[in-house]
C-alpha cells in the first residue's frame, strides 16, 4: 500500500487568493495525478506527471498548475482562486508495474472558493 | 461523451443479501478495470481489478464479472454488510497506465439494517 499524503483536508478562500494543494508520497512512485471531483460525478483528470521535471494536462482543462521537482512531492497550485473553482482535489500516485498497476489516493483537499 | 457509464446514481440493499453494482463502458480499447470505494470527504481506496483477458476475479466478498462482448462489468458484494454503505466507482484503463484511468460518476449503495 501507498502511503499518499493531502494537506490541507479543508481549505475555504476568498476570491483572487493564490493556493497551493500539498501531495507528498513516500513509497518512491513514478507516477502521479491530480483529479477533480464534485459531488455525483466522476472523477476527471486534471494533471500527471511521470516522473521528476514530468508534467502533463489531463483531459479536463484546468486553471491550475503542476510541478514535479522531487519524485515524492506533486504540489497544485491556483494563482487566482474563484468560485468555480470550489471542489474536490485528489492526489494519486501508481508504481510503474505495467497492465495491473493501480492507483493509490490521498485523503483529498475540499476547496471552497468565496 | 463519457466512456465508463454507472447508470445507477444509488442502490438500497437489506444487509445480508447481494449488492450487484453495474458498469457499461464504451472504448473497446479498454483492457484493465478496477472498482474503487469512496467514503464521503476521503479518497478512494482500491476494492478490486479484472485484466480483459479474464471474466471473473474474486476476492472474499467481493467478484467483479466483465462480459466483453457486451462492453460490462459488475461488481458483486456478498453477504452485504453496513460497512460496505460507500459509493462506488468504476473506471479503466487502455495501453498499459497512460494518463490515468477514466472513472464512472458512481453508485452509491446503501445498506440497510
């Protein structure tokens, strides 16, 4: 099992305010991804990356950025928050096994935008 | 156009008895499927996979049944217990892990005492 790490759990934030999502994991994985999700829907990917100075948009398009400067750290970041934005973010992150690999997900950081 | 279809939004099951959790999906070039259990304001946690090369996989309660033919897969939980009241997601994957997986909106289960 991955351990996978979300900070903050709860974030609420005014309008125009720049955030950034913490996701750290500590079993050495490749892989990570960020997705959004709202309440009844899927999950869509936003970001992943493959590795360090790897970073990828996902399939929904996404005002936030990525970086990937240590395999363990994948931090988000949104430099002008809005409501629209409110939601929920998780992490996640797969070791590179081929056809069976899964993913692993953090906790999840629910944002709200005022 | 959304390639993993959960047509259920919820499903109520007496525990005890057999949760049966559906999955339609459309991209023939799919070949890994997983389940995954979600609590509310928590991640998901994996519950379990099939490779397209197999139709049937179990793991104690739990089996998850795909029909290819028929582009289906389903999850079967029994006997149900209060515990498994989570919502459900199915997603795949195609070509071996690129860019994730595609999720379907889930099934939230309700067991009921």
């Amino acid at each position: 099992e991955a351990d996978i790490y979300q900070t903050p759990r709860y974030l609420v934030i005014g309008t125009g305010k720049k955030i950034t999502l913490e996701c750290s994991q500590t079993m050495g994985h490749d892989k990570m991804y960020w997705y959004q999700q709202d309440p009844g829907m899927e999950l869509h990917l936003i970001h992943y990356s493959y590795g360090v100075n790897s970073t990828e948009k996902g399939d929904l398009s996404s005002e936030s950025t990525v970086s990937r400067i240590r395999t363990e750290h994948f931090p988000l970041t949104l430099e002008s928050a809005r409501p629209s934005h409110t939601s929920q973010y998780l992490c996640a992150s797969s070791p590179n096994e081929g056809l069976d690999e899964k993913l692993f997900f953090g906790s999840g950081t629910q944002l709200s935008v005022l | 156009d959304q390639q993993v279809k959960q047509n259920s939004p919820s499903l109520s099951v007496q525990e005890g008895r057999i949760s049966i959790l559906n999955c339609d999906y459309t991209n023939s070039m799919f070949d890994y499927f997983l389940w995954y259990k979600k609590y509310p304001a928590e991640g998901p946690t994996f519950l379990i996979s099939i490779s397209s090369i197999k139709d049937k996989n179990e793991d104690g309660r739990f089996t998850v049944f795909l029909n290819k033919s028929a582009k289906h897969l389903s999850l079967h939980i029994v006997p149900s217990q209060p515990g498994d009241s989570a919502v459900y997601f199915c997603a795949a994957r195609s070509g071996g892990g690129a860019d994730g997986l595609t999720f379907g909106k889930g099934t939230h289960l309700i067991i009921q005492p």
